[in-house]
C-alpha cells in the first residue's frame, strides 16, 4: 500500500512516500521509497526540489511564484524521469498531513472532510503561514488523485488536546478560554512517536510509564507524558513559548514587551520578527541559530557563544524540572531532533542536575552515536533514551490505521 506524507513548513516543504503490506504494520519504520522537497529560501523567485529514491538523488530549480505549481511539479517526479517510482499517480491509496493547528477540537488524526478542511481554515488565525500551506498541499493532492482519495490530518496539537485545565488553560482573563487563548502545546506527533518507541525499547507498557521527552531541533519543547497522554508541554499558544529555541526567545516576561513599546517604538511585527527570527541561541550568540556552529565559535574563544549555550542549558534543566514536577517522578527521559540526536554535551549537561535523583548516564554510551538506544546505566533510577524522532512514519501508520476503517 503506497501511503504520500505532505509536510508543509513556512520555507520548506518535505514529502515522502511509503510502500508498506496492507495487512501487518512493520515494528520498525521502514525506509521510505521516495522523498521529495522543496526549499524556496535560496534566491528569491526561485525553488529548489531535491528528489531522492533508493537509487538516484536529482537537484533542480524552477522559477517560483506560487506554492501549488510547484508542489505539483515535485509530486510529478514520482510518476515521471528518472526518480519515477510510480507508474501511475493512482498507485497511491492515502496521503497524510502534517497539519500544524487542530486547536481543542481534534484529539486524534482524522480522515479530511469538508468539515476538516473548514476546521483547518479557521485555525488559520491561530497558525496562518502553516495552516494555509496544508489546506494547498490538501487541494494540490485532491486535483492530481481525485477526491475520493484517503486524506488524513495529523495534528501537531492534537497529543496535547486532552491536558488537564491547570495546564491547559493560562492564568490571564476568563475570557480567554473563550477566545481560543489557551496552551495548546505543539510537536505532539514527536512527543507520541518517541514516547511509544521508548515503551518498546524498555519492553514495557507505555501506559505504566512516566516519560519527559525532550524534542530539541530548531524549534524545541518537553512533553510530561502519563498514562500515554501528554500533561503539561513548555510551548503554549504558539511555539513561542517555553525553552530557548535556534531563533526564537522562548518564554520572556511579558513585560518586556509593553516596556519595548513603550520606550522603543516596537509594534507588533516588530516584536514578532524580534522574539520569533532573530532571539534564541542566535540572538544571544550573534553566531547562528545552528548548535554545531555555536560549539565552533565556543571553541575558538567566542564568549556570547558560551552565554547562549549556559542559558540555553539553565532553561533545559529549568523546564525538565517543571515537567517532572507535573508527573510527580519520573521513569524514562528522551532525547529527539537535531540537538536531541546529536549532542552529547547538551544531554549530559541536562542528566547532570538530576543526578540527585540517581539518574546515571553512561558517558561511552552518550557519546557515541547512539540512536534508539538506552545511554543510562543499568543502575540508574530513570532511563535515559536517545530516540529518532520519525515524524513522517507516525502519520504513515495513522493513515494505515484509518484505511482500515473505510
Ligand atoms: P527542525 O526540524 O526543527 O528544523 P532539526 O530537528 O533538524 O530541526 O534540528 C536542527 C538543529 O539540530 C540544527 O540547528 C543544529 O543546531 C542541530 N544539530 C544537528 N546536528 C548536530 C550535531 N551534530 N551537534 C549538535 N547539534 C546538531
């Protein structure tokens, strides 16, 4: 069964595809057989699609005005030249979305309906540079597979949807509840995937665990998980909030804003570009918002870079001890994404404040390459997991799991 993802990002756009049995869902996520994407940042009025298949790896640009053209052109590549895959664009029987915004209402994945789709446009509000990309990838997919074709949206919301109150809900006005103003919490689909592999890692059920999964890329957030559901996440109404991120601030005393207003003619944009583009590891560094190029500027004598790096790691160890207060203990730690994956130092510099606790890392384990693997010792009170965050291949099963209900 051929299954498409479309994940559809405010620069990029990532696709691919999976060719799995019908009947039985594989334990580990296979390799998909085509995957495609599209990044528009390069040169303005230009994109480049890169196209990769088991055998061949192409490159192009093409001129850019619109995201749908050139959607369909790289979805094309499956059926057509020489990283075709399909011989027909029929062959593939679902496609699934990453979808950033389900608001409170979508507690699961569902199959795309004209009531999903107005769903998602109205969450526009709320997310409106991503919402927008998935409702054209939702379009572009209908116009080239038809409408009866199996579409599923997977909420990044969606694993927080179902947070007790006290989290939920921010201690500002009661109105705001009605306003839609509420801690949605997002990068659920990699809190949920990391959170049941590490239950299969261990051999246990996910539901007797009390996990913190820890999803460190560009953007960053935690997630207390009980039960299998998440109870308190560090990012909020935007995924502005919470832990020190690449580019954006994390949490600031709100404060600071009405005092950049008031003293320093700030406006809404202006802050928004401020707290979301240009704040974080790259604000405080001046360097990058890339962690392998802070550690560089670290290593040849850069001082701001060091301060970014002893703040970032201060709002980890902060934030994780947040989390394990909302669990009231703590079984399973993980780490996921680009500087979850990758770094040791971070890791351990985040393990080192709960030593207290007897958790134990393994420091040969946690500094090789460990990669779905157990890098405490086999003493320590919490485990800690290094897991491959596997975005695509969790909506890939959701949709598995929907075509078997229609
Ligand atoms: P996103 O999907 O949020 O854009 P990723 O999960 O791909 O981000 O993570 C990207 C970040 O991962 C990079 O900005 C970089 O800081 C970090 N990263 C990648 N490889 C390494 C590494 N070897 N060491 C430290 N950090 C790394």
């Amino acid at each position: 069964m051929k299954i498409l993802i479309l994940n559809a990002g405010s620069s990029s756009q990532k696709s691919c595809l999976y060719d799995i049995s019908r009947d039985v869902l594989p334990d580990d996520p296979p390799e998909p057989i085509w995957e495609g994407m599209i990044d528009w940042t390069h040169q303005a009025g230009i994109a480049e699609i890169q196209v990769k298949t088991v055998a061949q790896e192409v490159t192009k640009t093409v001129p850019y005005t619109d995201r749908p053209p050139v959607v369909e052109q790289m979805l094309a590549t499956m059926w057509q030249g020489e990283t075709q895959v399909l011989s027909t664009p029929s062959e593939i029987e679902a496609v699934g979305h990453r979808v950033v915004h389900g608001g409170r209402k979508y507690h699961d994945s569902i199959r795309i309906t004209s009531e999903v789709k107005a769903a998602i446009a109205q969450l526009s509000e709320l997310a409106p540079v991503h919402n927008a990309a998935n409702l054209e990838g939702i379009e572009a997919a209908e116009a080239i597979l038809g409408e009866q074709v199996l579409q599923v949206a997977v909420f990044d919301t969606a694993f927080h949807a179902q947070m007790p109150d006290a989290a939920a809900i921010y201690p500002g006005a009661y109105d705001w509840i009605e306003k839609g103003i509420y801690r949605y919490g997002f990068h659920g689909t990699s809190h949920q995937y990391c959170a049941e592999r590490a239950a299969s890692l261990l051999g246990q059920d996910l539901q007797d665990l009390r996990l913190i999964t820890c999803h460190l890329g560009n953007g960053a957030s935690l997630a207390a998980i009980r039960n299998g559901r998440s109870i308190d996440t560090t990012m909020g109404f935007t995924p502005l909030d919470g832990l020190m991120m690449g580019t954006r601030s994390g949490a600031v005393d709100p404060s600071i804003l009405i005092h950049l207003m008031r003293h320093e003619g700030y406006d809404a944009d202006k802050l928004d570009h401020l707290l979301n583009k240009q704040a974080g590891l790259l604000g405080i560094s001046g360097v990058s918002n890339d962690m392998r190029q802070i550690m560089k500027a670290i290593d040849a004598g850069n001082n701001r870079a060091k301060l970014a790096i002893d703040i970032y790691i201060h709002r980890l160890r902060a934030y994780i001890g947040s989390m394990l207060a909302s669990l009231g203990g703590l079984d399973g730690l993980i780490f996921t994404a680009g500087v979850g994956e990758n770094s040791p130092l971070i890791r351990a510099a985040a393990c080192e404040a709960f030593a207290f606790l007897g958790l134990k890392l393994d420091e040969e384990k946690n500094a090789g390459r460990p990669r779905d693997q157990l890098i405490s010792t086999p003493d320590s009170t919490v485990k800690v997991l290094v897991i491959h965050t596997q975005e695509d291949w969790t909506i890939a099963r959701d949709c598995w799991k929907l075509s078997r209900l229609h």
